[in-house]
C-alpha cells in the first residue's frame, strides 16, 4: 500500500505529482487575487514568489536529485530571502515580516543538509518546499487585510515612511 507521501510525489500517467499541481494552482490564483485586490507590497511579494518559484524549477532541472546539497536551488533561494527581506524592511505591513522569516526556514534547510550529508533526499527536497504553501497564505491573508483596511478606513498606506 502506497504512503500519502509517494502518492504526493509519485507521477500518475506522465501528470506531475500532485504536489506540483496543488502548488502551482495556489500559486497563481494568489498572484491573481493579489493583482486584483492587493496593493503594491501584496502585488510584489506574489511576484517575488512566482518569479523564484520558476528560477526554482530552472535550478531543479540541472540538481543532483537532492542526494547533496542544491547549490542552484541554495543561490535562488539565498536571491529570495534577500527580496523578501527588502519588502519586509520598506512594506508598512506585518506579513512580509513573515513570509521572509519562512524563507529564513527554508534557506536553513539547505544548512541541515550541508551539515547531515546523509539526509533522505525525499526529506530534503520536502523541507525545501514545504514553507511555500505558508507564504502563499500569508499573502492571501495580507491581500484581504488590506482590503479590509481599505473598506474601513479608505486608505491604506502601502509603503513606511522610514523608507522614503
């Protein structure tokens, strides 16, 4: 009997896993619903997101199969956390504090493996993806605070003033 876990990774008839899929499908519908409803911090982190989730693939086509560790995955993701930290630094919002502190987990992961060569590489590659379906929550939930805070008060600033 097969694991949820093979079952998530495993192709089905030349499908991809239904990880991929369920990712990919949340993946675009928050970077449509914050193109639709978030302001310009919201329409960046999804961006963000999308962007180094291809650069991602891009890395993952050339690896090693997560045997050791994913230098090209390890610099996308290095690129990542230095994004989300920016919009972290100049977003007057809560969230992106988050998101980049997920990817912080995530940028760790890397280190683990570095550290224990003789991770499972199942294990590895599920660490690296698992803080993804966090962040896409995060800004589903930042893109509906800030049309809550838009309804309510009729503005909502985008950018802090200590990064003007």
């Amino acid at each position: 009997m097969w694991s949820f876990l093979e079952f998530y990774t495993t192709r089905h008839g030349g499908w991809p896993p239904l990880n991929v899929l369920v990712y990919n499908l949340l993946l675009m519908t928050c970077w449509f619903y914050t193109l639709l409803r978030g302001g310009a911090p919201e329409r960046l982190g999804a961006t963000i997101l999308l962007i180094f989730s291809w650069l991602t693939v891009a890395a993952i086509r050339h690896a090693t199969k997560f045997q050791f560790l994913e230098t090209g995955v390890l610099v996308v993701d290095l690129f990542c956390l230095a994004a989300f930290v920016i919009l972290a630094l100049r977003a007057d919002r809560f969230w992106p504090l988050w998101v980049a502190a997920l990817q912080v987990l995530g940028v760790a992961v890397h280190g683990i493996k570095l550290a224990e060569p003789a991770l499972i590489p199942r294990t590895y590659a599920f660490m690296l993806a698992i803080w993804s379906y966090p962040m896409i929550l995060l800004m589903i939930i930042g893109t509906w605070r800030h049309r809550t805070r838009l309804i309510r008060f009729g503005a909502d600033q985008s950018w802090s003033q200590a990064s003007k």
